[in-house]
C-alpha cells in the first residue's frame, strides 16, 4: 500500500469568525490527479493555501511526506512551526496562481531560472538548459528575454507553470489558473495542464471551475461544500451515481450555462 | 550711488571666496544623504518586525526625530551631546551636521521605502513563498527590486530638499558657503554680494537637479512599458 504524500486531517479555517472550512480530511497520494470542485467561497482555494503555507489552519493537522506541516517538535512538545520549518517542508511543493504572479522585473527565462539556481543551489548551465527546454514545452520558446508584461495572459501562465516545473515539485498546486483568463486563451492553457497530467508523476491538485475539464483529468473529484468534503470519489462517480442533492444542483447550473 | 548697495567688484572678490564651501556644502549633502538612505533601511526593518511595544517605541522616536526642528537636533548632537556622562562624545562639526541631518531624513526616507515595499503586490510575496526563496533572498531579489526603482524620485526630491537644509549646519561651525559668506560680509561689512552668491549657487544645483528628478520620474513610471516598446521597435525592424 503506497502512503499518502499528503495527509489532512480534521483542518479547519477561519478568517475571523466566518468559518471556511470545518473539518476536512484528505489524502493526496504520490501522482495522484484531484479536483476540487464546489460553489465559490465553499474554500477551495484555502484548502491548497493552507498546504503552500499562505495560510495558516486555525486546527486540524496537514502532514507532508511525514512531517507536521504546521507544527513542529520542541522539547518533546508540538509547537507552531516557525519559517524555517515551514520552508524545510514546503521544498516538494509548487504553486500556479489565478494572477500569475510572476517577477515583472526579471525575463521569461530569468523567472524560471531564479529559484533552482537560488533556493535549490543547483548548477547555473544546468538550470538554463532545463528552464529553457521546459518553456519550450508550454510553447514559449521564442521568448526567452522577453518581460512578463509583453505577453497575453495565456502565455504568462505558460511561463508560471514552466516556472513551477522547473523546481521539480512532488506536487503541484493550480489554483484557479484560468479564471483570469479571457476565453479564448482558457484552451492554451488547459492544454499544458493536460499534458502535465499525462506525461509527469507529480500529484496535482486542481482547484478549478473548468467543470469537464476537470472531469476529464483527475483521478479523484472533491465537491466541496460549506467547508466540507461533501462528496469523494472518481469522476463518473462523483457525477453520475452521486445522489447528493446540492452536487446536483451545483452541477446542473454549470451545464445550463 | 549704486554702488553703495551693489559692487562688481565686492562680487568678484566674494565669488572664489564662497565658491571655496562649495566642496564641503555639497560634500556633507552627499554624506547626510547616503547615511539617510542606509539609516532608513534601519527604521524600515525594525518597524516590520511584529512586535507591539517595540513598533510603539520605533513609531514615537521616529514621530519625536521628525516633529522636532533639524536646527535644535544639530545643536543638541554638537553642543549638549559631550555633556551628558558615560555615553557623551565630542563630534567635528562636520560629523555631527552628518548624523543630525542623516537621522532627521532617514525617518522620512524610512517612510518611503515603506511605501515602496507596500506597493509591491501581494503575489509576488506568495510567489516567492511558493517558490521557497530564503528571507534574505526574498527581499533582495524578488521585492526589492521592485520596491526601491519606483521611490528613486523621491528619494531625488528628498536629496534636493536635503541639499537646502545643509545650510543650517553653518550654525555649529561648517565652513559651507553661507559659512563662507557670511564670514566675508562681515569682515567686509558687505552681505548682499556674497549672500546674492550662495543663493545663485543653491538655484543653479537644485533647478538643474529638480528638472532631472522630473525626467527620472516620468522614466520609472513607464520601464517596464519602456522594454516592451522597445523589445517591438526591434522586431518591428528586423521584420
């Protein structure tokens, strides 16, 4: 039986007194597919934060590859972790964003190079040649020594996620990575995602509103609900024997759309 | 008659005699001005770290160093500092004028890089948290170079007004040109030559600089803007 790479468990979030989430429990295996679908503010997007350390769980415990995330041991007593713990942990763990987010002062190439090169120590010659090849495969190859700014919003994505590759993460975060998107740019980007879920062994968790898409690629469907997992399991299991009254609902106006 | 109230002459025999301050007026504005720049990092940093009594103290002191005259500070550095027991030190003139303007700006300079680190968005601090960038490496390569471009005509604004205010270290003794000028008009019982000098002197830097400062600033708001019309013009070319 292969271990969880991630564990969550009974985690709870709430930003002052609105609760997020209330008690998930989740396990993310090692190349494991998952989908997080539900209606907005249902906490999609807190379940990733929470494991990139953007947020941190008001309780509950998430472990990653054996470790607590949020706490960590002093003096035989658990304690909460500080940075340095935060940052030993987090190194598996790599994160697109609905906005990019990506260093408008450096090039294309710069922005995937920065981190192997800076947080990993790792070989300058042998970062390029990965960071280049790695942007040629999301298609961006002729645009190396461009900045951010002279691109369309498919295209930084592109770089956003050639950038996260490059770091070799165990698992990989998507947070809503088309949704700031205008329409006709939603497929470029949809196709690298495909292409990553097909051809690499890290797990990815996918918060998206991409219904079919989602459908499409994951192993495992989350619907999540008033800050609950309300229901688990493959896609056709989730969509077409499920008999939880709110999915349907919720799936329904995504087809009537 | 006239030469009763304006003398060529009394101008030609003050012009070298000011212009002889001129290497310590600007001098001492470059040195104020860089232990500004360093010091303001110092208010920044201390001001982000969370700690309530401590961001009270930091908060008060500078809100104290700000809210008192720059004159009273150079006094207080020059005259009274040597007096107080065990940590008292006598300072040259040009020491004290350093560190009593020095400080009296870093709190505003502090402020500025403040507002710089602020408007930098708050994905790049999630990214770099996603890409496990060190603290160290965090701030120097992901926010401030984004934060600092942006506060450069400011901070130019602020050297300029800096540069303004050099005079008052005349008052403890810094042979600046007012120094200088005031010195000739009273051993020669003429002011309006040498002090019409020192205020040309102060028009011809500081207008200069201001319409450069101007230039900088219409240059930081379109960089990245700039790269990219550039970047086009190229290709445009080649194509």
């Amino acid at each position: 039986m292969v271990e969880p790479i991630v564990k969550y468990r009974n985690v709870h979030k709430a930003f002052g007194d609105f609760k997020v989430l209330k008690g998930i429990d989740l396990d993310i295996f090692p190349a494991e597919k998952i989908a997080v679908i539900g209606p907005s503010g249902s906490g999609k997007t807190t379940i990733i934060r929470m494991l990139m350390t953007l947020e941190e769980p008001t309780s509950g415990d998430i472990i990653v590859d054996g470790t607590n995330l949020w706490k960590m041991e002093k003096n035989g007593e658990l304690i909460r972790a500080n940075e340095k713990h935060l940052r030993d942990v987090r190194g598996d763990i790599g994160m697109v964003f609905q906005h990019f987010n990506l260093f408008p002062h450096m090039t294309i190439l710069e922005n995937c190079m920065s981190a192997p090169i800076h947080v990993k120590k790792e070989d300058k010659n042998e970062v390029r040649e990965r960071a280049i090849q790695m942007l040629e495969r999301v298609g961006l190859g002729d645009k190396l020594n461009n900045y951010p700014n002279q691109l369309s919003g498919g295209q930084k994505q592109r770089v956003a996620m050639a950038r996260a590759l490059v770091m070799r993460p165990k698992i990989m975060l998507f947070d809503e990575v088309t949704s700031a998107l205008d329409p006709e740019l939603v497929g470029e980007v949809l196709e690298v995602i495909r292409d990553i879920a097909r051809n690499d062994d890290m797990a990815m968790v996918l918060v998206t509103h991409e219904m079919d898409f989602a459908l499409d690629i994951a192993d495992k469907v989350l619907f999540l609900d008033e800050g609950v997992i309300a229901e688990q399991g493959t896609a056709s299991e989730v969509i077409e024997h499920s008999t939880n009254e709110r999915l349907q609902t919720f799936l329904h106006r995504f087809r009537s759309v | 008659m006239n030469s009763t109230y304006w003398s060529w002459d009394t101008f030609s025999e003050a012009l070298p005699i000011v212009l002889k301050g001129l290497g310590i007026t600007v001098g001492l504005t470059i040195t104020s001005f860089l232990f500004a720049l360093i010091f303001g990092f110092v208010w920044t940093f201390l001001r982000r770290i969370r700690n309530k009594p401590l961001n009270w103290i930091i908060t008060w002191v500078m809100e104290f160093i700000r809210s008192t005259p720059p004159l009273v500070q150079l006094f207080f550095i020059y005259y009274a500092w040597p007096m107080i027991p065990g940590i008292g030190v006598t300072l040259s003139p040009f020491t004290s004028a350093v560190i009593g303007l020095g400080i009296h700006f870093s709190t505003y300079i502090g402020e500025i890089y403040r507002s710089g680190i602020e408007a930098v968005d708050k994905g790049q601090w999630e990214a770099a948290k996603a890409l496990n960038f060190s603290t160290v490496d965090k701030w120097r390569r992901i926010i401030l170079p984004q934060a600092l471009p942006p506060t450069i005509p400011m901070l130019g604004n602020y050297f300029i007004i800096m540069f303004k205010e050099v005079p008052l270290a005349s008052t403890i003794g810094v042979a600046g040109i007012l120094l200088m000028a005031n010195t000739y008009g009273a051993q020669n019982w003429a002011y309006l030559e040498p002090l019409t000098i020192v205020g040309i002197i102060f028009l011809l830097l500081s207008y200069p600089s201001a319409i450069l400062i101007k230039k900088l600033e219409i240059k930081m708001n379109t960089r990245f803007d700039k790269k990219a019309t550039l970047e086009n013009t190229k290709k445009g070319a080649v194509m």
